[in-house]
C-alpha cells in the first residue's frame, strides 16, 4: 500500500548528499572510485559551461546597453547638430535678405529708371522670399509711388495745366514704367485683411492707367482729373474725396469703392461695376455712361449727391491750379485715332 501524499514533503528542497569521507573512498573498489572521479569531473565541466554562459550573457548585456547608449548619445548629436545648422542657415539667410533690401532700397534712389525698376522687382522677390517682410515691401512701394507720382519730384505740364488744357491729347502722360511697376506690384501684395496699399493723395492728372490692378487701395484725395482708367480694377478702393473729373472709366470695376465726397463730374461711367459703391456727397453732374437711375439702383446714394448737367465753375478737388477753363466745352478724346 502506497503512502499518503505529503504537499510539505514534496515543496522542500532535496537533501543535499555528503561528500564520501577519504575512508569510505579507501573502501571503494578502484572501478566506483573511477567512475565517482568521472562524475566529478562532469560536475566541474558543467560549473564551468555555466559560468562561462553566465559571463558571456553579461558582456553580451552590457554590450547592447552600451550600444543603446551610443545610439541614443549619436542621436541627440544630430539632432544639436541639425538644430544648430538651421539655426545658422535662418541667421544666414536673414542677413542675405537684409542685404538684400537695403541694396534694392538703395537702388529706388537712383537716378538710372532702369536700376529704379530693377530694384523694385527684387523687392517683390524678397517679399516673396520672406513673407514676414511682405506688408514692409509694400509700404516701401508705395511710398515709392507717392515721391514718384507725375507731380513728384518734377511737376509734369499736366500739374500746373487747367481743366480745358487737360482735355487734349497732347497733355497725355505714359505713368514712368519704375512707378507703373511699384504701382502694381505693391497692390499684388495685399492679401485679404491687410489695411488698402497707401497711395493717398497720389497725383497722376491726364495719365494712362488702363488697366491697372488697384483693388482695396487707399486712394484717398487723389488726383486723378482726366486719368485713363478704362477696365481698371478698383473693386473695395477708398476713393473718398478723391479727384475723378473727366475720369475716363469705362469697363472699370468700382464695386463697393468707397466714393463718398468724391468728383466724378464729366466722367465716363459705360460699362462700370458700380455695386455697392458709396456715392454719397459725390459728384456726378455731367457723368455719362449710366443714368441717376441706374447708379442709384446699385450705389448708395444720398440727398448730397449731385446729378445733372455739367457744371461751369471750377472743380471742387485738386490743387488749385486746375481752376479754370469751362467743364462745357467738348475736350477732345483721351486718346488720338
């Protein structure tokens, strides 16, 4: 019959056996002594293999450890490293685009058109390189404009002429390509919520602007008397008190200008998107193109608002000088042929 089962009995660790006293081994036939030395041998071989493993598994432990650390350690050198090249690749390249612009700052000053026009499209590149300097490329243009206007520095005939002396070709004036350019490209630069590029009281009597790309400028008190603005973009301007006597504008696009207190006395008006434009306090006597009817449908208009025939006193914007000649006669066209 077999004995009980004992849980304490089997969990405890085996007795460790005793080591054969030198008598008992005397007493041993020489076969079992040899084969009790044999098993020992075996014994000491495997300690060995094992401690052996057991180094090998150390050093291969803290070899991957040590690797571990070497990556990591390599890792953030590159990254330092990367960190720091940019950082000197941004410092480089913002003293490039210093140098840059103040050369091409320089250049608006000289007296060559060619390097004046040259200078003004590297400024375009710049602001293009960096938009950060974007909305100061812009003003330096448009300040350009204002200081380079046909009244400014050098006052052109059509400056000092009277309206009836504004109304033949021979006072049409070609806008100077450098000035032309500035124009254009600094209102390229306005996005959407920028404040209007700043060409207030700019002064370009009888001048070729057709065409021109003027969306949401600041045209405030400007002059304009007699401009060749046909299909011209001048959707959001503010115009207020602005000079548009004989403005030719046919084909222009005016919606939601800002017109209020402006001339437009005598101006041609076939054709022009005056949607949501502000008209009131304008004046429109003598204006064709579009009757008081049709304006007053798509523009807001108000009891200051003037329509009629053309008046024969002098116009009431401009410099002074234009005060004179009658707003009556029939001027001849804008442009010869």
């Amino acid at each position: 019959m077999n004995a009980p089962f004992d849980p304490a009995a089997r969990s405890s660790p085996a007795p460790r056996i005793a080591e054969p006293s030198q008598e008992e081994l005397a007493g041993l036939p020489v076969e079992k002594r040899l084969e009790l030395l044999q098993a020992q041998r075996q014994r000491d071989d495997q300690e060995r293999e094992r401690r052996r493993l057991n180094r090998h598994q150390w050093f291969n432990s803290v070899g991957i450890l040590l690797g571990a650390l070497f990556t990591a350690g390599s890792l953030i050198v590159t990254a330092v490293t990367l960190r720091n090249g940019q950082e000197e690749l941004r410092t480089a390249r913002e003293g490039q685009i210093t140098d840059r612009y103040t050369r091409a700052v320089e250049q608006l000053g000289s007296r060559a058109a060619e390097v004046r026009f040259g200078a003004i499209y590297a400024l375009r590149r710049i602001a293009a390189d960096s938009p950060a300097d974007r909305l100061t490329v812009r003003s330096v243009l448009a300040a350009f404009v204002r200081n380079h206007d046909l009244c400014t520095p050098r006052p052109a005939p059509q400056c000092t002429a009277s309206i009836a002396e504004l109304g033949v070709v021979r006072s049409i004036a070609d806008v100077p390509s450098d000035v032309y350019a500035a124009l254009t490209l600094a209102s390229e630069l306005t996005a959407r919520g920028d404040p209007g590029t700043d060409f207030s009281q700019v002064r370009f009597p009888r001048a070729a602007l057709e065409g021109a790309r003027l969306s949401g400028a600041n045209l405030e008190s400007a002059d304009l008397t007699w401009a060749g603005l046909r299909e011209a973009d001048l959707g959001g301007v503010n115009a207020s008190n602005a000079c548009l006597t004989y403005a030719r504008l046919s084909g222009a696009d005016l919606s939601k200008a800002n017109l209020s207190l402006a001339d437009l006395s005598g101006a041609e008006l076939t054709e022009v998107n005056l949607a949501g434009a502000d008209l009131r306090g304008a004046d429109l006597r003598g204006a064709y193109g579009m009757t008081p009817g049709e304006i007053k449908a798509v523009a807001a208009t108000d009891s200051h608002t003037r329509f009629g025939e053309r008046r024969t006193g002098p116009q009431s914007c401009g410099p002074a000088n234009k005060h004179g000649g009658r707003l009556d006669e029939d001027p001849e066209p804008l442009h010869s042929g």
